[in-house]
C-alpha cells in the first residue's frame, strides 16, 4: 500500500517495517564464517610433521588415493602412544584415553559443498600438489585449528587451475 505525500507516492509504514524484517531476516540467514571445529586432543601438528619428520599421509592414510584424506582414528594414534610420548598433560591424557579404548573422532575442519567434485586423489595423488596450496601452514600449527586457515572459495580453486593450466570448465569440478 502506498500513501500519497507532498505530490510523491510514498511506501505506507506497514510495507516499509515489512520490508525491513524480510531484509533483517535475510541478513541473518548469511552464514558469518565458518563455526569453530573442536578436536578430541590438542594435536600437535609442528611435533608429528617437522620435529618427526612424519608423512602426512601416516595419519591421513587416504590422501593420495581417495576422495577424502581420512582422518586418523585410534588405531593410527595407539602405534605410538600406547606408552606415553612427552611429558605434557596431553600426551599423558592421550596415552589414558588410547589404554581405556576411547575412540579418538576428529573432526572435519574443510567442508566443501556438495556440489563441487574435488578429490584428493587427483590433486595430491595425481598433481603432486602439495597440502599447504589448499591447508596453509597446518604443518606449522602446535594446536588444533577452530577453523581452515586457508578460505577455499570458487576464486581460489579457479586461480590454482589456471597457474597449473588445468581446466576451468563447470563439468570439471562441478556434479
């Protein structure tokens, strides 16, 4: 409904609050960034990748032939803390949660939407690409990250595409 004023044609005070809620509520409905991401344990990336010298691909044992890299579960984790490593609280509260048979479940910290077609395989198996192109300094990290350090967007696939010469073709990446 519009009201006429001083020879314009003005939104009457209903459809203008109107107008404002649906603007608010979409507003809302923006995600503001990535929520946090908590980890079973405050692993200790730096210890295992650069003090170690361990492959990622020991904890991530899908990294070069699958989909997803995998995330490390017990099993990984209790070859070398059945016995404590450090003496850190942590690395004795890891060695207590492995003796009792607690599952250690990490957590995604990368989602990428369901319609975008990536795989491991084929960037790091096939490409040779190394992690830190899409997971930053996560080599460098002494704890957990809440969240990526490296925003993964449709700009930054695209770019990396075109340094490598790769295609830039929709049906490349996209189901």
């Amino acid at each position: 409904m519009t009201v006429k004023q001083a020879g314009a044609t003005v939104p009457s005070r209903a459809l203008q609050v109107a107008f404002l809620a649906v603007a608010a509520a979409a507003l809302l409905a923006i995600p503001r960034g990535t929520p946090p991401v908590a980890q079973p344990v405050a692993f200790n990336h730096r210890k295992h990748t650069k003090d170690l010298k361990l492959d990622c691909q020991f904890c991530h044992q899908y990294v070069t032939a699958g989909a997803h890299a995998g995330l490390p579960d017990a099993k990984v984790c209790v070859m070398c803390h059945q016995v404590r490593q450090g003496q850190s609280a942590e690395a004795a509260r890891i060695t207590e949660l492995l003796a009792r048979g607690d599952s250690l479940h990490f957590n995604k910290l990368f989602r990428l939407p369901s319609h975008v077609n990536f795989t491991h395989r084929r960037h790091v198996g096939i490409a040779k690409l190394a992690c830190e192109g899409c997971h930053g300094a996560i080599a460098d990290a002494q704890r957990p990250p809440e969240r990526p350090l490296v925003t993964i967007r449709m700009a930054f696939c695209l770019d990396c595409h075109r340094a490598q010469r790769q295609s830039v073709d929709c049906v490349a990446c996209h189901r």
